[in-house]
C-alpha cells in the first residue's frame, strides 16, 4: 500500500504544482500588465510593480488551491483510468474505500496547508503590499474613514468615543484621525483632530500633530433657587503629541482599515466581537470569518470530486474532455461560493450556512457521483 500511496500521491502533486505554477504565471502577468498604468507616478518605479505583483503570489495561490487541486487530481485520475493503471490497481486490492482515504489523507494535508498559507503568509503579505503601494499613493487601499466606537469608565462617569480613521501609511500609522468624546447623555465634550497615529496593543494611542477642542459647560444660579444659567466655554489647544488610552487595539483599527485579505482568522474574531459589543453590524465580517475557517475543507471536497474521474471507463471519455469538466466544476465552486456570500448576506442567513453550503452541495455532489459509479460502473 506504500507504493500505491507513493504512486499516487506523486502523480497528483506534480499535476497540482503544474497547474498552480501556470495559473501563478497568468495571474502575475495580467497584474504587472494592470500597474504598468501607474509606473512614473510619485516615483513609482518598475522594479515596485515588480514586487508588488510578487506580494499578491501568495494571496493568489490561496485562491487557487482548491480548483488547482481539483484540476490537477482529474487530470491524474483521468491518465491512470486511460492507461488502465487504476483498474490493475483496483484488481491488486485497492478497493473503493481505501482510494477515498488516499485521497482524504491528501486532501486533509493540504487542507492544513491552505489553512497556514491564508492564515501567516497571506496576511503578512497583504499587509505588506497595501503598505507599500500606499507609500506611492498616498495611503494603503483599505475602506476609507473607518469608524469606529469605544467605551470607558472615568471617575467624571461613562465615556463614549467615535473614532474616525482615514487610512494607514506605509509605516504602519494611522492617518487623518478623528476623536469625539461624548458623556452618557450624549452631549460632546472635546474633539481631537491627528495627522498620524500609533496605536499599540493595549490600546494607547500615540497622536502627533494634533488639535484639541474641549467643551465645558459652567452653571451659575439664579435668583429663583429653581434656574440655572449655563456659559459655554471652548478651549483650542494645538499639540505636537497627545495620548489617548482607550481600548481599541492596533489589530482592531487595521482590520477596519485595511483590506480584508490582511485579516487573519483570530483578527477578523477579534474584530468580529468588537462590532457586536458595540451594536454595530458584523454580518460581512462574520461570513469572512466562517469561509475562511471552512475554507480548508474546500480542499477535501476538490479530492472528492476528482475521484470519480478514475472509475469512468477509459473509451468513453477522453483525458480532455474529463479535464475540461473538471475545470467546470472547479469555476461553477468559486462562483457558487461568491454568491452565497452575498445572498447570505442580503437574506440575513447565519454566516456559518452561507459559508459552508456550497463545500456541503459539492461534496455530497462528489460521493452521489462516487457511489453510482462504484455500484454500477
């Protein structure tokens, strides 16, 4: 059973590393091609596109795991079952049960693959490349004038903040930020304008450049013991650096910020609580987290589906055509995965059924299609 496994697994990884080199290789070129456009600006040079479009490799790849699997599995499957390898294999004991675990074996290992890329490098190099194009365009791209809510308790009573944050530089700060400070009733009571800012992961936040505004309001009494008068008084002070502790932490701004591929599984959790905490709504960051916690599995499910390809007798289908149909399945996945996304998100599904029905619909699609053809083919 070793060389089987050994056989096996050899001709799948080399047709996989194929089919994610040539789809890499067309990726990296449409998008060197796109930032062309943008060489010669603010001292954008050829040499950045070239490692921008480089950072995007892995995002890329994270993509195109599932369907490089899929293809390239059908395509080994489809060659042993035309050489008729698969059927002297099937009379030596390799019963259907034991290929779907070979197969399960694989596909579980890049599973746990998939997981590490999206979760360490994919993040890591997102971050980096919206970084470092944004040193050349003026921030990273990200959603533009985030806000966000914060909470604390002082010995003057309840705060409320919002916070406003434009986007992040290239090195790491936080631009044109905005702080409005309100007490439990609602009323403002200062205004802190930032050119940058550096937020640690305790929540303090280092402002440079800063203009405070502070609102007192000061109440004399009247004759009748019954009135109040109140006087406004504003004070304006420009500040070289200000400090601001509050409880939104580093990991927290960026995830508003900056684009969601930079996000992590245990980021887009964080942030994920952090909406709700503060009854602001979550549904899309919800459903991100859900596909990508279940997003491994997608690889199980490609495993599935390409088994079949090799019960499939070797005169009635070609090698192409099986290929093709592979190919197929692998678009109608991605597709099908994007629009649940969206109805999920439209019709107020749970983010979890959004995320995993279609790995659900092609998976059970993958063993009808497996059990027919072990039973009657």
């Amino acid at each position: 059973m070793r060389t089987v496994r050994r056989l096996l697994y050899s001709e799948i990884l080399k047709s996989v590393g194929f089919v994610a080199a040539a789809f890499l290789a067309l990726f990296y070129f449409i998008d060197l091609v796109d930032e062309l456009g943008d060489v010669g600006k603010r001292g954008y040079r050829i040499q950045d596109a070239v490692l921008y479009c480089l950072l995007q490799m892995p995002g890329h790849l994270y993509d195109l795991v599932p369907i490089a699997l899929l293809i390239g599995a059908t395509y080994a499957m489809a060659r042993f079952a035309s050489t008729s390898e698969f059927t002297i294999l099937r009379t030596g004991g390799l019963g259907p049960g034991r290929a779907l675990s070979l197969l399960a074996v694989l596909g579980l290992a890049a599973g746990l693959a998939t997981f590490a890329l999206g979760d360490v490098v994919v993040p890591a190099a997102e971050r980096y490349a919206s970084l470092f194009q944004g040193g050349f365009k003026g921030g990273a791209g990200g959603r533009n004038s985030a806000w966000l809510r914060d909470t604390a308790d002082t010995p003057q009573g309840k705060r409320r903040y919002a916070v406003s944050v434009s986007h992040a530089d290239s090195e790491g700060r936080f631009g044109d930020v905005r702080i409005y400070e309100f007490d439990d009733q609602g009323h403002l009571l200062s205004r802190t304008l930032a050119r940058r800012a550096q937020v640690d992961a305790g929540g303090l936040w280092t402002l440079s450049d800063v203009r405070r505004m502070r609102w007192t309001v000061e109440t004399a009494p009247q004759a009748d013991a019954s009135a109040t008068v109140g006087r406004v008084e504003v004070a304006d002070e420009q500040l070289d650096t200000f400090q601001w502790q509050g409880r939104l932490s580093e990991r927290v701004v960026a995830a508003a910020v900056l684009p969601l591929k930079t996000m992590s599984t245990p980021a887009l959790y964080t942030y994920m609580r952090h909406l709700s905490v503060h009854e602001q709504t979550g549904q899309i960051y919800e459903i991100q987290f859900w596909k990508k916690a279940l997003y491994p599995l997608a690889c199980l499910v490609m495993m599935a589906l390409a088994l079949p390809f090799a019960y499939l007798h070797a005169r009635s289908t070609g090698i192409n055509l099986r290929v093709f149909i592979g190919i197929m399945l692998g678009i109608s996945f991605i597709l099908i995965n994007n629009i649940t996304s969206h109805l999920g998100l439209l019709q107020n599904w749970q983010p979890w059924i959004a995320a995993a029905s279609p790995s659900l619909i092609y998976l059970l699609l993958s063993m009808a299609a497996f059990t027919w053809l072990v039973r009657y083919r």
